[in-house]
C-alpha cells in the first residue's frame, strides 16, 4: 500500500482492564493525495487472523483485488 501513495500505520491494542473489549490489531491507511486526507481503518480481533487477516482488510478498504483470476 505505501507504494499507492498511503501512509500505513499498525497498533497492537491489548484487552481492556475490566476485559470489556479484547486485544486487538489496527491498521491505518492514510491517503495524503487526497485533500482532506482520506483515513481507512481495519481491526481485527487477536485470534481471527493477526497481522495477515487485518493488512488484507485493509487492502481491500483502499481498493486492493486480492483474488486470483
């Protein structure tokens, strides 16, 4: 995605203290081409796909094909 032009920044969130949400990856793309700059945001819970699950999400938010033809 930074070779598109976005800027992509990752924050490993840990569970709450009371537990009322779990740990999780973020993931942000920001489009600086764009004025005002556009934000994608994907999350992913901890145990639904890590890192990989969560950058394919986002990939797909900015307009990625990830399938195979």
């Amino acid at each position: 995605m930074s070779s598109l032009g976005y800027n992509v920044s990752v924050f490993r969130l840990p569970s709450s203290v009371m537990d009322t949400w779990p740990a999780c990856v973020e993931m942000h793309a920001l489009d600086l081409s764009q004025d005002p700059p556009v934000k994608h945001v994907a999350r992913v819970v901890e145990g639904e796909g890590g890192d990989y699950r969560c950058a394919c999400l986002l990939a797909e938010l900015v307009g990625i094909d990830l399938k195979d033809d």
